[in-house]
C-alpha cells in the first residue's frame, strides 16, 4: 500500500520575522560536522537577503582522542571547539559566526522583536538537554499566544555500536494538539511542535556513562560502544536538511526523522492532524548524540 503521509503532511509556518540566529550547542561529535553546514546555510540565507547570524557554543577542548572522529585536526589540540570552528568558518565564509566557550545556559537565548532564533542541541547527555528544553519557556513578557519565536532542534545518536540516530524539532514544553495549526478544522500550516522532550521523555533520563566520575566524553563513549565512524556526519546532514527547508525553501512537513545506517533506512513523523492530534508523549527509542 502507498504511504500518502507526505502527501497529507502540512508545511511549518515559522512567525514573521527580519533575521534569524542560530544557537549550537555542542561542537564535538555531531556539532563539530554541522558547523560547516550550518556556515553554509546562514551564507545562503545572507545572499537571498535575510539577515542570518550563529553562535557555536562548547567548552571543550580539543584533545587528541577527538582526531579524526570529530572535524577537527592535530593543530587544533589544545584550543576551545566552538572558537576553533567559528573561526575557521567565519574565514571560510565572512559571516557572523560568534563562539561561546563555556556551558550552554538557557539565558544565552534572547528573544526580540521579529527575531526567529534556533537551537541546535547536538549533547550527549541528559543535563544539557533539560538546560536545552529552558530555551523554550517563555519571558514573562512574551505573548504566548503568538508563534512561537524559539524552536528547537535536537541531533542524538543511539549509541552502543548501533549505527542509528534520530533527529528532532519542536517549539514547546506545553503541547496542545488543538493549536498546533493555524485552523484545527482545516489547517493551512502547523505552527506548534512538541518538544523534543516530549517526544521522546528518555532524553532526560541520565544513561550509566553520564554517571560516571569524571563524566566520559563523547569520544571516550563512541571509543567504548564502537560508535559508527561516520554516525555524527549523517547526524548533521539530517540535520542541516531540516533546517533548510525550515528556514530557506520553506518546505518542512515533518518533525522527526529517525535513520539506520546499517539497514540504510529511514523513517519520518510528518506534521498532519492525524499524527498530531493524537501524540503521546510516552514514545520509545533513546537518542544520544
């Protein structure tokens, strides 16, 4: 039988707005491929004349352990991850590509006038991710009522040597099916997500190595589950996706897309009433990034 899901699917209508910023956490694994990609993409928007902007946040170093699994190189060892690749981009493509070298806080995420702002989640554990899902909350002075002017999307891979991983993209805490279109009856547009976090709850829940003393890096993670070399790369470009038909064709129907790279399937949740007026937030798969 032929899937018409896609075919039924209704496109995101993003609030009106005259720049966009892009805020990515982490620039190890996944982060450290998407940030060229995402250079690329605020490059695009730049020339069709919309006033794009990314800031990369990280505060890890590179270490030797991050070569080559991660897009760094030995003479990179030692400097901050987010300065190095803001650099090296913003000399690629002389864009406005800021670095912050220290812990993502929810505070970074300033909301203002006509201003959409993004947050690319590219963490491996389950604090960044609830420090994450705070960037959705909104300011006292914030009409709740209106588009949301934050969303959130969050990179993860799976993990313990399966070659898989899930992309997911969201703009509140507190889903209501019944706005989540702009006509619940005869919708147009989807202009409400539910969060990553309510997608997928498990992403707050710590796993064994996020236990651990001193917490495990990425690297040493994908060292110890033997990590697909190549994961984080189709992570990103699942990614990098996305957030181009989000924000440059316009075209976006869909809010999750799951992948694995050893069957080389894919699978998508596409933003129709069907799928949306009956989600549950109580959804299995574990995502780590």
């Amino acid at each position: 039988m032929m899937d018409s899901s896609y075919h039924n699917a209704i496109p995101i209508l993003l609030a009106p707005h005259k720049q966009i910023q892009f805020i990515q956490v982490g620039c190890g694994g996944t982060g450290g491929f998407l940030a060229p990609m995402l250079a690329r993409l605020i490059f695009a928007l730049e020339k069709v004349g919309i006033n794009a902007s990314g800031i990369l946040v990280d505060f890890d170093n590179v270490e030797t352990v991050n070569v080559p699994r991660q897009n760094f190189c030995e003479a990179d060892i030692s400097f901050n991850k987010a300065d190095v690749l803001a650099t090296r981009y913003n000399l690629a493509y002389g864009i406005k590509l800021g670095a912050i070298a220290s812990p993502f806080n929810a505070t970074i995420v300033k909301r203002q006038y006509s201003k959409l702002i993004i947050v690319i989640g590219c963490v491996d554990n389950a604090t960044a991710r609830s420090e994450l899902a705070k960037s959705l909350e909104p300011d006292f002075y914030y009409d709740s009522s209106q588009l949301p002017q934050v969303w959130w999307l969050d990179c993860g891979n799976f993990g313990e040597g399966i070659p898989a991983g899930q992309v997911l993209l969201g703009s509140t805490n507190q889903f209501d099916p019944q706005k989540a279109f702009n006509n619940p009856t005869n919708p147009n547009f989807c202009i409400n997500l539910p969060s990553p976090i309510l997608q997928h709850p498990e992403l707050l829940v710590s796993q064994p190595e996020e236990l651990s003393t001193p917490h495990i890096c990425c690297a040493e993670i994908a060292k110890r589950n033997a990590q697909s070399l190549f994961i984080n790369q189709r992570v990103a470009a699942e990614a990098i996706e996305m957030l181009s038909q989000l924000v440059l064709t316009k075209t976006l129907r869909r809010f999750a897309t799951y992948f694995h790279c050893g069957s080389g399937s894919t699978r998508s949740r596409y933003c129709s009433k069907e799928t949306l007026l009956s989600f549950s937030p109580n959804q299995s798969g574990i995502a780590r990034s």
